[in-house]
C-alpha cells in the first residue's frame, strides 16, 4: 500500500488525521498526543464550529484547552448558515501556522475535503448553468435530490440549502458535458472518488460498547447542564442546522413542555446512535481507513501509542485546500 508520503506535494500542507464515530474516544486520544508533542487540534466536526453549543457537542472542557491548542470550534454564530467552504477558509490558517497538526472528527465529509480536496468541478458548461441558475430553489433542490443523490446526502444541512452548491454538485453530476443525460449513481461521484485515497486511522469501537458510551454521554449532557444551555440558545433566530441538532433539539422540545425530559433522553441516544451508524457507513464508502479495534488498549495512552504507530508507518496526509 502506498503511503501519504507518496501523495504529498512539496509546500503542501500536511496533518495527521483520526477520525470515528460519535463517542469512539477520538477526542480524548486526540488531546493525550497533543498534550504530549505540543501538536495542534483541528477539529472536524460540523457542530463544534458553532459558538455557545458547547455541552450537546461535547466541545473540550475548559482545562482540556488550556493544555492544548485548538482551531475548527467556535467560528460562528448559532444563528449563522455554515458551509463546508467556510469551514475550509476558517481552518486554512491552522494548516499555515507551521505547527504539527492531529485533525480529529466525525464529520467525514470534512476530512473528505481536506484530504481529497472540494471544488474539482469539469469544465464549466455555461448552458447548463444558465439552465440551473433560472430555476428556482425548489426546483433546484428536487433536481438535486434526483439527479444527484449521492452527492446531496453529503451536503450539511446549510448547504443543502445553498443554491450555489447545488448547482455545483449538479454540474458534478454532469461530468462529460456532452453525457450529462445520462448521468446515473454510479457515475455522480467518478472524478472524486477516482483519485488516490490517503490513508486516514480511525478507532473502531464494539457495538455494545459504543451504545453504552451514547448513553453515557446522554446522560452526562444533561446532568452538566444541557437544558439551561438550549434555554438561552432557544431566544436566538437559531439557523437550521442548529436548531436540528442532536441534543438540542430535544432539549427544545422539554422547554416548550412538548417532551418529558426522559422522553427527550431517549430520542437523543436513538439519534446518536442513528448518527452512529451514518458516520460509520460513509467512513467506509468514502474514505481509505486503517481500523484501530479500541478493545485492545486498556488506557487512552495505549490507544494513542497505537494511533501515533499507525500514523508512523502511514506518513503525514496532504491537506488540500482548492478553489
């Protein structure tokens, strides 16, 4: 197997990368390795990114910052649209500062983006963006859905709601210009997926166990606090993605007395675990990862020693910043 050595442009930034799913423990090997080598955190992580949801995204405590540094959390507001382009401008810096740098995450589309880039698009075909542009949203978004299935589910709720990205993934979908009528599924995805895949490590965590860990978890977010969090959050124009949002949206739910608070308990593990199993299913699909069995490692030290093993013999990944 090639390594991400091979991938690497010279001047090209590079990282490590670790990815899982919600409660997998990535976080906390994540924070051990830095801590250790005084490397830098860049989260990938489309909720993290959102100031004042701090408690329903298990954002890192305030200790847990003091001993490490962190980019990719808090750049905007709850009330604010956030696309993956944006995520990209924000952690852009990061990757310049020269520092060693551990991207941690569950949003795989963003470690799709980082490491294979975003914006390789075909040769514009100004009559097909005439045609989309003069739809209305509508109608773009049931195209979309159509004729761009695959790509569509990637897309965050935000940027679902993005005419310019639906445009783009439907000039994707396009690919030969001349054959755009006969895209299908199988071909909507072909540039992206056709180019080498870098090695990305990923800790794999038992089913029985990681059900246990979301319910753990759950219960943690609300003894810590999650109700007076999403009261406060509850009296701003939340954006979408916000007000869906696992926990939180639940948490809502209580303060308007249209849930009970066991009730809404229940909900968020199921969508956790539904979440769960989404991350896990487009790992797979879309990403080349080495599977690190967590069962393994007694403490979250061994488990770093066996990710940063993983990472020595795969090299640093190429992050790729395009368009």
């Amino acid at each position: 197997m090639p390594s991400n050595t091979q991938y690497a442009v010279r001047n090209t930034p590079v990282a490590y990368f670790l990815v899982g799913t919600t409660a997998s423990g990535k976080s906390s090997v994540a924070q051990y390795i830095a801590e250790r080598e005084g490397r830098l955190i860049v989260s990938a992580d489309s909720m993290n990114l959102y100031r004042g949801m701090d408690i329903g995204t298990a954002k890192p405590s305030c200790s847990e910052r003091e001993k490490a540094d962190y980019a990719g959390f808090d750049l905007a507001e709850p009330t604010e649209k956030f696309s993956v382009a944006a995520y990209l401008d924000a952690v852009k810096p990061a990757f310049e500062s020269g520092r060693e740098i551990i991207v941690a995450g569950g949003t795989g589309l963003y470690v799709k983006c980082l490491t294979e880039g975003f914006d390789d698009v075909p040769p514009e075909n100004t009559a097909l963006r005439s045609e989309l542009e003069a739809l209305d949203f509508q109608s773009l978004e049931n195209r979309a859905k159509k004729e761009a299935t695959e790509l569509f589910n990637t897309l965050t709720i935000d940027d679902q709601q993005n005419p310019r990205r639906l445009i783009r993934i439907l000039e994707r979908t396009a690919g030969d210009c001349e054959q755009a009528q006969q895209s299908s599924p199988a071909r909507q995805n072909r540039a992206w997926n056709s180019r080498p895949k870098p090695v990305i490590v990923g800790l794999h965590v038992e089913r029985e166990v990681l059900l246990q860990r979301i319910e753990q978890r759950v219960e943690a977010m609300y003894a810590s606090g999650l109700l007076d969090e999403a009261k406060g959050l509850s009296e701003l124009d939340l954006s979408p993605t916000a007000l869906q949002a696992i926990g939180y949206a639940e948490a809502f739910a209580v303060l308007k007395n249209e849930m009970t608070l066991e009730a809404a308990k229940e909900k968020t593990v199921i969508r956790t675990r539904q979440l769960a199993k989404r991350q896990m299913t487009w790992f797979r699909n879309q990403l080349n990862v080495e599977w690190i069995e967590t069962a393994a490692y007694q403490t979250v030290g061994k488990l770093a020693e066996a990710v940063s093993n993983a990472w020595k013999r795969n090299g640093a990944t190429a992050v790729q910043f395009c368009g």
